[in-house]
C-alpha cells in the first residue's frame, strides 16, 4: 500500500563558492537518526560520512557533495539544523576559573555556563583570502579551499605528510606564462611532488592558504553568575556546534 508522503519547504542559502543561492529541504528523522548515530560513534570518519549523507540526501539543488568546501557544507548544515529543529540553540561548559573557598583553598569554580547560539547568524571569517598565488612573474597556482574529500584523505596520516598532501589537493591550477594544468588531470603523487620541489617560503604561502581559509566562528562573551569571571568562548566546525 503506498502510503501519502509529507511534503517538504524548501529553502535557500548563499554558500560561499557558489554564485547562486543552494536550494535545500529540511532534514527528516531518517537524517537525524543518522547524526544521532554519528555522535554516538564519536570519530572523525563517522562524523565526515554522516555530515556528508546528510546533505546529499537534504540538497534540492545539483551539487558535487564530494568537491563541496568544508565552510560551505559547514553553512548548509548549520541552515539545515535551524530549519529542521529550530533557528536558536546551546551549547554548555564548565567554568574552569581559579577561585578560593571560604577555607583558603583553591579549586575549580565549575558553574554550567549556558553559550546560546542563532544557527543562521554565525558568520564566515577569513572569506576574503586570495587564491592565486605567483612564485614569479610567469609562474604560479590558484588555489581552492579544502573539501570534505581532502579532509578524509589526511585522517590516517601524520602531521608533515597530512600538510603536503592538504596544500597539494588544494591546488586546483598550476599556471605558467604558455600552459594551465588543471589538478584534476593530475594524480596526487604528480601534485605531491609538484609541491615537494618548490622553495620553502612559495610553499609556506600555499600551507598558510589552507589553514586560513574561510570558515564558520562564533565568539561569545559570557560572565559567570557564580564567580563573575569573563569568559570568551569561540566555536568553530560541526562538532562544536553540534558535539
């Protein structure tokens, strides 16, 4: 028996790489129960495919999940988590600041500190960065903000080969004054050894690039009602959202 199915809003978002608005339907319990089981699993990797299961089931728009830069899923997803559940939300911590008991010692405040958060008013940093970046007047490379798909490839490799595979999968261009290679023609050995032979401080440029690309950041300042202290807490990334 086919049973009548819910229909669903759909709402729009500007992403940051993309110049027209994303279309994209709230999430269902089929899409929560795969966050909840997410959280549960509590590792990198699970988080990633959820995140990325998420949205692909929840776009209404023709958009390459895989390629997407992480701000701009991280976008879509804090706009699917306002128009699924609600726009406002919480996030708790500890007081840790240093007080004295009546007794003279010293110990932890502890206070639960409510951290209120509106999911479609955290903005973007850093989205102003250059993406072209010369080594000389005929030679140089455009670069593109990391992806989810960069993200899985550095789960399982240590710090320095994790940075010259990131910086190498974040190319999307080499340019010279004759030819443009485009990355996506090239294995990532040939993009890793690309990398590997360049000066220090050309490459130094490209790393700073890929840790200071755009992303979602939220300060807020919060007194404790208990010691009075000012804490400023800054949150950044889906698991500080939603962790």
């Amino acid at each position: 028996m086919k049973l009548p199915e819910m229909k669903h809003p759909q709402y729009e978002v500007q992403l940051l790489s993309y110049p027209n608005p994303i279309k994209y339907r709230p999430f269902t319990v089929r899409e929560e129960m795969i966050l909840r089981m997410a959280v549960e699993a509590k590792d990198l990797d699970s988080t990633v495919n959820a995140l990325k299961q998420v949205v692909e089931n929840c776009l209404v728009s023709e958009i390459d999940v895989d390629n997407m830069a992480i701000v701009d899923m991280e976008t879509l997803f804090l706009h699917l988590r306002a128009r699924s559940i609600g726009e406002t939300g919480s996030q708790f911590f500890k007081c840790k600041n240093e007080v004295t008991t009546t007794e003279g010692q010293k110990k932890e405040c502890g206070m639960l500190l409510e951290v209120p958060i509106k999911y479609l008013e955290v903005p973007v940093i850093n989205n102003n960065a250059e993406r072209n970046i010369k080594f000389s007047d005929d030679m140089g490379v455009t670069m593109k903000f990391p992806s989810y798909k960069v993200a899985k490839e550095l789960i399982n490799l240590e710090q320095e080969e994790a940075e010259v595979t990131l910086v190498a999968l974040c190319i999307d261009k080499i340019f010279s004054s004759e030819e443009v290679f485009n990355a996506d023609d090239c294995t990532l050995e040939e993009l890793v050894e690309f990398v590997l032979k360049l000066h220090t401080d050309k490459y130094e440029k490209m790393k700073e690039f890929c840790f200071n690309a755009p992303k979602n950041q939220l300060t807020v300042q919060k007194k404790c009602a208990r010691c009075e202290y000012e804490h400023s807490f800054t949150l950044e990334g889906i698991q500080d959202f939603f962790g």
